[in-house]
C-alpha cells in the first residue's frame, strides 16, 4: 500500500512539473493575465475570431494536445488526462493566469451529455468538432412563457417521417446571432404529459427559418438573442437521447452548467481583494478602513473554502460519491460569493471601476445575470429544500 502511494505521489509530481515546463515554453505573453471581458475570449465557430495572433496561437497548441477538453477521452478529440491530472493542469493554468484557450457551451455542456445519451455516431462527429472550436453551439432552452418553468416548452417539432418541421422562438440565446448550431428543448409529442413530450434536438442555425433578434440591454449591449424557427429543419438522427425524453437529457446537462457558473467564478482570475484594497487605499488608508478589512477577511475566507469545496466536489466526482445536489449548492454559493465580491470591488474603487470593460466593472454587471443563469438562485433554494433536504412545502 505504502509503495503504491509513493508511486503514485512520484508520478503526479512528474506530471505537474512536465505540465509545468510544457505550458511555460508553449504559452504566449499575449495568452496571460487577460481579465474575463467578452472582447479577450476565443469562442471557435465556422467563423473563428481570434482576440490576438498569440491567444489564436495558444488555442492551436492546446488544441493539438487535446486540451481544450482534458479529461474526455482521446478517440473523441479529449487529451485522454484522468480527474487528477485535469486539476493539475488547471492548477498550472491558472499559476500562470493563461486565459481559457477556448470558451464553447459546446464543451461545458452540450459535449457531456453527448458523452452520456449520444449514440455513437453523433460523439464520434460533434465531440471532436468541439475539441478543435469547429462549431459555435448555443442553447435553446428559455421561452417566452418557460423559464423557471422549463418543462413548459412550446416550440414544436412535427414529425414529417425522417425529420422534424420546427416552429415556435426562443428567448435569452446567449450569442445566438454569432452560433452555428443549437442543441434545444423542443416538444415533439403534444399530447405526452409536459416533462414526456420533450426532445433534446440539434439543429444547424445555418439554413432558412431560423432568424435571431437582437436583445438590448440597459448598458446598451446586446448579448442575448431572441431566436424563431419558421419552418427549420433537423433530420431524426440529430435527437440526443430517447424520443419524448429530452428532459433528462436536458437536467443533466443543467447540472453541468451549473456546476461550470458556480466552479469557475470561485476561481475567478480576477485581483484578489486584499491586493486590490492595497493598491487602491494604500497600506495606511486600508489599516484606517477596520470595517473594510473585515469584510475583505471574511470573503478571502469564504472564497478559500469555496475552492476546498470545488476540490472536494471533483474529488468526490472522480469516486462517483457526488450527490446529484453538488451543482445545485454550488451555482448558489460560487454565484453569490462572487455578488459580494464585486460589490465590495466596487465600493473600494468607486466610479474608476466603472470605465467600461475594466475588470472589476465586467464583474460587477455580470455578477447578478450569473444569479440567474442556468436557473435562478430561488430556484436552486427550491430544488436544494425540496429534493435534498426534503422540507415540506410551506
Ligand atoms: C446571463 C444569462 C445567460 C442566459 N443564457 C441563456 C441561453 O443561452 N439559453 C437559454 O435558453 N436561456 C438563457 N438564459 C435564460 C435563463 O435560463 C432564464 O433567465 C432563467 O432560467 C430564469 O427564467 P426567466 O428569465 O424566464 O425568469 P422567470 O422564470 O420568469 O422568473 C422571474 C423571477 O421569479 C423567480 N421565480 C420563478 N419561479 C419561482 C419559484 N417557483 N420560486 C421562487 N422564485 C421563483 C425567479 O427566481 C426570478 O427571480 C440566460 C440568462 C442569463 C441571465
């Protein structure tokens, strides 16, 4: 047993100083220290735009290593890496501050439900096409009258022998205006009770009758899209999962999402707060600030235990001890720690922090979408007392 466990301490230390001297020699200046602005992000799609010459250059090195997707396995495009190696990595990753090589839904939610529910055909095409950024994916969930209540889907898809005929909308598609394909809750049985008569479809957004609408926010961006399908096409083969059952796929796949909002904002590469106060107040204006320094120690502690508790939950997943509740608690509490956080960046900086696309204002009017993405927070609390806890109903 002890010979084992030496064995195995000698090669993770291997594997991590490899990694180590890989991504120091591979990883260009350009790739490094970037905040989390849209504009510094590589998304992938038919029509690649890349932020620089050195982050396209980065995302091909990775890449070619399979290690846009670490841990998937290498026949379907992954660098074949096991759960401790894939957190080596990212440790490395983030010693260095390298930006994500490549953000896609496609890899942090449509690829592990393909891995899941797909056939072997549909991971043998679509998952390696997420490894290399092929594809530009978005979500078609939300609807104009199903959000919270998702199953209530209405945009149907009518049988007409080897495909389906789409019509209906959909609301909030992040991006939908720059995706190539979408994966989608679409009801495809009618007359099945609401939660059985759901197909989880992908469908090409390239073709006639699709059309995105643009939706303005109060900054006077537009991330969103509101997007229809008049008369869209997607032939049979592209339903992931069993007919009329897309609402397992479609939970599992929150659960990735979820887990992706709640794990990423606590490792957020964004200035540590202490550091921050200290530049911003100086050493003697922040020993003056007692209140302040006690808020900035409370979030540093809860920001430490929230990363013990996304090592915990990797761990735990790689001994498939996770409760199917994990990404639940942690959307809730890496989405409000993260509130909190640039709230207090805020108040410590003040008006400066508000020069658009400056990190900490990035952070700031993102921090309250991240409360409802994948799910509003209520809806977490609801899920958490009912399912988990099994509390009565008030
Ligand atoms: C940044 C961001 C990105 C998004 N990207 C996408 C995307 O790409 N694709 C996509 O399909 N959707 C996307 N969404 C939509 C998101 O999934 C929905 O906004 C979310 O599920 C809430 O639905 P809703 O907006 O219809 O609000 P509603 O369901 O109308 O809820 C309104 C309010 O009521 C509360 N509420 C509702 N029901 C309950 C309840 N039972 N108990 C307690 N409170 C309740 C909610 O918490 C919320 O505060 C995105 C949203 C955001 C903010």
């Amino acid at each position: 047993m002890m010979m084992a466990t030496t064995v195995e301490a000698e090669t993770k230390s291997d594997f991590r100083a490899e990694t180590r001297a890989w991504l120091e020699a591979n990883c260009p200046p350009g790739a490094r220290d970037l905040s989390q602005a849209p504009e510094n992000s590589f998304w992938g799609g038919r029509h690649p735009v890349y932020p620089s010459a050195d982050q396209k250059l980065w995302f091909e090195r990775m890449a070619a290593r399979g290690w846009t997707v670490p841990d998937w396995p290498v026949e379907y495009g992954g660098g074949g890496l096991d759960k401790t190696q894939s957190a080596i990595l990212a440790q490395e990753v983030k010693r260095i501050k390298a930006a994500s090589p490549l953000q896609s839904l496609g890899i942090w939610m449509l690829g592990p439900a393909l891995l899941k529910f797909g056939t072997e055909e549909q991971k043998r095409k679509y998952l390696p096409e997420i490894a290399q950024g092929k594809i530009r994916w978005a979500q078609g969930y939300s609807e104009p009258g199903a959000g919270s209540d998702l199953a209530s889907v209405q945009t149907r898809g009518e049988d007409k022998g080897d495909h389906f005929l789409i019509n209906g909308s959909k609301i909030w598609t992040s991006s939908g205006d720059k995706c190539d394909m979408i994966f989608a809750l679409i009801r495809t049985e009618p007359d099945a009770p609401k939660h059985l008569g759901i197909s989880f479809l992908l469908i090409d957004m390239d073709q006639p009758g699709v059309t995105t609408h643009p939706i303005k926010l109060i900054s006077g961006s537009a991330h969103f899209t509101a997007t229809f399908f008049d008369d869209v096409i997607t032939a049979k083969e592209n339903i992931v999962g069993t007919r009329g059952r897309g609402w397992d796929v479609a939970k599992y796949l929150l659960g990735h999402e979820r887990q992706m909002i709640g794990s990423s904002l606590s490792n957020s590469t964004v200035e540590p707060l202490d550091a921050m106060a200290r530049r911003v107040l100086g050493e003697e204006g922040l020993k003056r600030e007692a209140g302040l320094r006690q808020a900035i120690a409370q979030h540093l502690i809860e920001t430490w235990t929230m990363d013990i508790a996304v090592e915990r939950m990797r761990d735990m997943g790689q001994a498939r001890q996770m409760s199917a509740f994990t990404p639940n608690v942690l959307k809730l509490l890496g989405t409000e720690l993260n509130y909190r956080r640039s709230e207090l960046a805020m108040s410590l900086g003040g008006v400066d922090h508000l020069v658009e696309g400056s990190p900490p204002a990035y952070n700031w009017l993102q921090a309250p979408p991240n409360c409802i993405a994948g799910g509003s927070n209520e809806v977490q609390l609801n899920i958490i007392a009912k399912r988990a806890l099994e509390l009565p109903e008030a």
